[in-house]
C-alpha cells in the first residue's frame, strides 16, 4: 500500500486531504514523494513560521533532543522558564502556562477566568462571551465556546456558559452582557471564520466594558499571534490589554505548544493541581519556541512581514478573478468569484499549496517567504483562476 492507501485504510477520515504525500521542504518550498516541488503559502495552517527546516530552529530542537528531551512538570526547566520570562518581557503580562495546542490553551484561559470569577464572585458568575464565526477549537468546551452552529453537533451535552454576540456589534455585546458575564473570548481577527478584521472602535468598546466591570478579556491568538499580522500579537494593532491570551500554531515552528498568558491580577488563580498536562513545556518543544520567538520579535522582522504582505495584496488584487483581498500583515483572505474550494484543490495540483477559510482562499505563508516565493505564488494561482 501506497501512503495514500494505507492512510485510507488505518487513520480516521477527520480530514479531507488534497491527494499530495508532502515528503520535505526547505523555506516556503515543498516537495512530496515523487519529487514534484510545491510553494507552500499555508505554513501546515501557520504553523512553520519560518518555513520548513529553517537551520537555525533545526540545529535548537535537535541540540535540545540530544540533551534533555522531556522532563516531568515536577522539576524546573531552563527552556520552559527562558520562554515564558521572554513572553512576559515582550508582552508586559505576568504568567504563563504550557500545554500542546491551541484548543488546550483556550481551554485554560477558560478555566482562569471561571475561578477567578469563582474565587471573587461565586459560581454563578461563570458566563462567557464569544463571537458568532468565531473558531476556539475542537474540545467539547472549546466547540461550545466556538460561535457557529455547524459546530454544535453530534457530541452533546456541550460545556454550558457561552453567550454568542454578533462582531462590530458592540450594542449586542452589551447586550448579552449581565451579572452573569465572566469573560469575553475573541479573536480580532477571526481566521477560520475568514480572515475577518474585526473594527478597532468595536474591540476598544468591549475592552472598556470589560476593565469597567471587571469582566475578563480572553484574546485567542492562536492564528493571529507570533508575528503573523506583523506585529508580535494582532492585539497590538488595536491598543487594548487582554488579561488573558492564548498562543499556539505559530510560535512552537513546527512543534506542538499552547500557551496561555495571563496578566497581574489573575497569576496566582491557578494552584498546584487545578491544571496541568504531561507534554506540556517540552524542553525541545520550548526550544523550538525560545528561537521563533528570538527571531520574530525582532522590529526589523515584523516590519518584513507587513511589507511582504503589502507586496502579496497589491499583486492579488491585479489578478483578473479576485474581487478582494483582506489582509493584516501576512494573513490574508482572498475572496474569488469561484469556488474557493475547487481552485484550491486546482492550485495544489498545480503546484501551490494554499487553504481556505468558510468560501474564501487563505494564505497563511511562512513569516519568511520571500519575494521571488511569493510572485511564484501569485503567478501560479493567476493561471489557475485564468484556465478555470
Ligand atoms: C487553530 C485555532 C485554534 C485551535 O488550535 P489547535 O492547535 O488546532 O487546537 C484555536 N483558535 C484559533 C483562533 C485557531 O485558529
């Protein structure tokens, strides 16, 4: 049996897969087993920040694996404190705590800020609200906490206690608001809900309610965060600060990590035992993450990483095809007359890996890409939009 076959047969058909085995890669290139070459602006949806086997990242991970590769949480970590004290420098918050994806960060911003609500206020103030499009991940909580239907199905009873609000809505914010509301979670820019930008007046209003009331702001950076929008968390764009933010994809550079920061007042919520998880704070995994992170932060970096995708939008609106582009820094959403679907499954097989997000194309390329990859990138799609 092929790669394809066996997968078929033996992994659970929880994706719908391109009909590509990707073998390797090196920067925004890939190649699969037959040797076809392939420019990938989807990053394994922003994960490899800077590209496929960046040397840097590569000769980290493996010092570290040929070190030290686990250790349990009950002992210290130089790796896991040198990331966590670096994140706490460049973000001004206070705490952080490991685990292995973005839906399991998520999920321990949640449970912050229902105990600190607890410890404050008592059981019954445990409501969060999210937004409608929103995508917070796969865990029965994290689906509940997920604002679109499609998600709420199959695998009842869901965790109770989300509100949904409509985005730049702010009266409907409020209006879900009561005595009840522990938290409100959003992504200012909602990826998987495609690439919409949220307003900056809308996220300003719902911090200002949030700070007034002591109701808590959970922003999910998960897509948005580690230099994906240019700078070093989307947030930044908007001027607010969140209590709580939760990191992954991006920032591990290939490796599994979930991150949630927390900021002054909730870093003593959480106790020995109210969480924790095996995997979490990997000395290779946080390896990974202390050179993202060292190479990312960098001013002259992110600066990069807008004007590359100022570059990309320019050349995507000439395209015959495409009516619009929307973008922050290097996460963009192309909206096409087509069918984003069956133009992406066009450009695979034409050698561009790209995504979707609900009927828009989405390119999520490496923080790295360069000009030469990119005009690859857009030529490749031109023509595939052009011969459909
Ligand atoms: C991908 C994503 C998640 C879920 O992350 P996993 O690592 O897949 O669990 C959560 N929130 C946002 C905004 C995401 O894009």
């Amino acid at each position: 049996m092929n790669t394809k076959e066996k997968d078929l047969k033996y992994i659970m058909h929880t994706y719908g897969r391109y009909d590509v085995a990707l073998k390797s890669g090196k920067g925004a290139t890939a190649y699969d087993e037959d040797g076809k070459r392939y420019i990938d602006v989807s990053s394994g949806i922003g994960v490899n920040s800077l590209g496929y086997c960046d040397e840097g990242w590569v000769q980290a991970v493996s010092q570290q694996a040929g070190t030290i590769q686990h250790m349990s949480n009950y002992f210290y970590s130089s790796q896991a404190s040198d990331l966590a004290e670096k994140l706490c420098s460049l973000t001004g918050l206070a705490k952080v705590c490991f685990g292995n994806s973005g839906a399991e960060a998520n999920e321990c911003a949640i449970k912050i800020a229902r105990k600190y609500s607890f410890d404050k206020y008592g059981a019954e103030r445990n409501e969060i609200i999210t937004l409608k499009n929103s995508f917070h991940g796969r865990t029965v909580t994290t689906l509940s906490a997920t604002g679109q239907d499609v998600f709420h199905n199959f695998f009842f009873p869901f965790t109770q206690g989300f509100k949904y609000a409509e985005p730049n809505n702010l009266d409907d914010v409020k209006n879900n608001i009561d005595e009840k509301t522990c938290a409100v979670m959003l992504e200012v820019v909602q990826g998987e809900g495609g690439v919409n930008i949220l307003d900056k007046d809308f996220v300003k209003g719902i911090a200002d309610i949030c700070s007034q009331s002591d109701i808590l702001l959970i922003i999910d950076e998960v897509q948005t965060g580690v230099g994906r929008t240019g700078k070093l968390f989307a947030y930044e764009h908007y001027g607010v600060n969140p209590d709580l933010v939760t990191v992954a994809k991006g920032i591990g550079g290939g490796l599994p990590i979930g991150i949630c920061l927390c900021g002054e007042k909730l870093k003593d919520v959480m106790s020995p035992s109210t969480h924790g998880t095996t995997f979490g704070a990997n000395p290779v995994v946080c390896a990974g993450a202390n050179y993202v992170l060292g190479r990312v932060s960098d001013e002259a970096f992110l600066s990069e990483v807008e004007k590359k995708g100022a570059y990309l939008e320019e050349k995507l609106l000439k395209i015959d095809g495409v009516k619009n582009v929307r973008r922050l820094g290097l996460m963009v959403g192309i909206e096409i007359e087509e069918d984003a679907h069956d133009i992406a499954a066009k450009c695979v097989a034409s050698g561009l890996l790209i995504i979707t997000a609900k009927d828009l194309l989405r390119m999520l390329p490496p923080l790295t890409i360069t000009t030469a990859e990119l005009d690859e990138a857009v030529s490749i799609l031109e023509k595939t939009l052009k011969e459909n």
